[in-house]
C-alpha cells in the first residue's frame, strides 16, 4: 500500500521577516485574498511560523519576552480556499499531524512581564520569564529546568475562518464595548483594530489598501465565532473540528503551534 504525501499548500522561511512573506497575515479581514486552494477532502500540508514571527530567541534571556512587540502577533498561515464552500457550509477540518519544522525542533515557554501584556497570574508572576525546550520526537526536555522530561500533545492554537464584513462588525463593535467597561484594566479586556503593526499578507502590496483594512481588521487575540483563538490542547492529531463558512472559499488560517499546554494558556508554551 502507497503512503500519500501530502502537498505543500504554504511554504514559509524562517530564515526571513515575516513581514516579506505574502503567505502570512495577523489580522481577521473578510478581504484577504486566498494564498492557495484546495479541493474538499484533500490532504494538504501547511507551513506556519511561531505566533511572534521569530522575537523569541533560542537563549538564556528572557529580554525578548519583556519587549515582546505584541501588536505584530499572532503571524497565521493562509488564507487558504475550499473550492466549492459556500457561506452557510460547515467546513470540516482534520488534523492528521503536527510537526516541528526541520531544524527547527525547539520551543519556549514565557511568561508575559505585567508591564507588557501580563496574564491571567499576574500578580504573583509579574516579570518576564523564558524557558527554552528542545523537541525529541514526541518528548521535550529544557537545560533551564534540569531533569524534566514529558511528552507533548502538539496543537494549533488558533484554526479558523475568515469571517464576513458583517461578522467583522460584529466583533468590533461588542469589543468596543468590552473595552468601554474598564479601559485600563491589565491585562486588557480586549485589543482593539489598529492598523499599527498589522500585516493583511497579499494586500500588503496594495499598501493604502492594507492600512485602510489593518484599521478594520480583527486582533487574533481571543476566540470567536468562526473558530480562532481557541488553544484547545486535544485539538491535535486525529482531530476533526467544524469551521462556519462566512465568505465563498471558507479562506482557512492557521498558526499559533503549541508542543504542550493545558487549556487557556495560562502559561505560553511554543513551538
């Protein structure tokens, strides 16, 4: 019996900016133009970035955690186009396998410091912190934490559609409202469009067009109805998970990797 290998829809390298790779976008738009397509019921093979487009280091310091630039994040792979759906589909997604990227194979857990994004434990972990793991198949082990060893699920943590300009709307202006409820609030109830570090891959050669949609687009912050942010650990390998379609195509993004986490991120474990 032959084994399929599955095609490479999205190619990244990790040796560029992600800003110079049309392939990738940090932002929600319904005006993103697909990178690639597929057709139903093919297996297909995504490349994606870490969530912070390479800020983090494979080092002893956690500087890069404390001047993390959050405004650029999270970095996705796609869109890329179902021929045939259609808004009002159901677009069923299964994941047959994650994987490290060769050469690749390290990750990190951070802990935000509270002065630059802070977390759900805040107050008894304020400052900035990093540990670098190194992948072994499914095992990670870190030289900053001696004598552990545990195995990984490794999951997306965000999957999802590109939403309508209705639905759009619809985001921003409940967050919005969000927001107007406790405005300082640390960390912050919700993160508003802002067209300062967005990048709306493909339209970014359209450059008005991409700063007039940045300041429109949705943050990847948290979870919504087309999917998202969910960081949901058992999403992993020989998962299936049901995407609404908000626009023809479906126009599935994915990024985000996570080797090992427990749901809710209330600490941040990377690929």
């Amino acid at each position: 019996m032959s084994v399929r290998t599955p095609k490479t829809v999205i190619s990244v390298d990790l040796t560029k900016s992600p800003r110079t790779q049309p392939v990738l976008h940090n932002r929600w738009h319904p005006d993103l133009p697909a990178v690639s397509s597929v057709q139903p019921g093919e297996v297909f093979r995504v490349e994606c970035v870490d969530w912070t487009g390479g800020q983090i280091g494979n080092n002893d310091s956690a500087d890069d955690v404390l001047n993390l630039n959050l405004s650029v994040c999270h970095y996705l792979s796609g869109p890329v186009k179902v021929e045939g759906a259609e808004p009002g589909d159901y677009l069923e997604v299964e994941i047959l396998d994650v994987q490290p990227l060769h050469g690749h194979e390290w990750g990190y857990t951070g802990i935000f410091d509270v002065k630059n994004g802070g977390g759900f434990l805040h107050e008894h972990f304020p400052r900035a912190a990093k540990a670098v793991w190194d992948f072994e198949g499914i095992y990670a082990s870190s030289r900053h934490i001696p004598g552990v060893r545990f195995p990984g699920l490794i999951h997306p943590g965000i999957i999802g559609t590109a939403p309508s300009q209705e639905l759009l709307e619809k985001w921003n202006q409940r967050e919005a409202a969000l927001v107007a409820k406790d405005p300082n609030r640390v960390p912050a109830l919700a993160y508003l469009p802002n067209d300062t570090g967005s990048f709306l891959g493909a339209l970014e050669s359209q450059p008005s067009v991409a700063r007039a949609k940045g300041a429109e687009a949705a943050r990847t912050i948290p979870p919504r109805e087309h999917g998202g942010n969910c960081d949901i650990k058992n999403l992993s390998r020989g998962s299936k998970v049901w995407f609404p379609v908000y626009v023809p195509g479906a126009n599935l993004s994915v990024g985000d990797l996570h080797f090992s986490q427990g749901d809710g991120e209330i600490s941040v474990r990377k690929l």
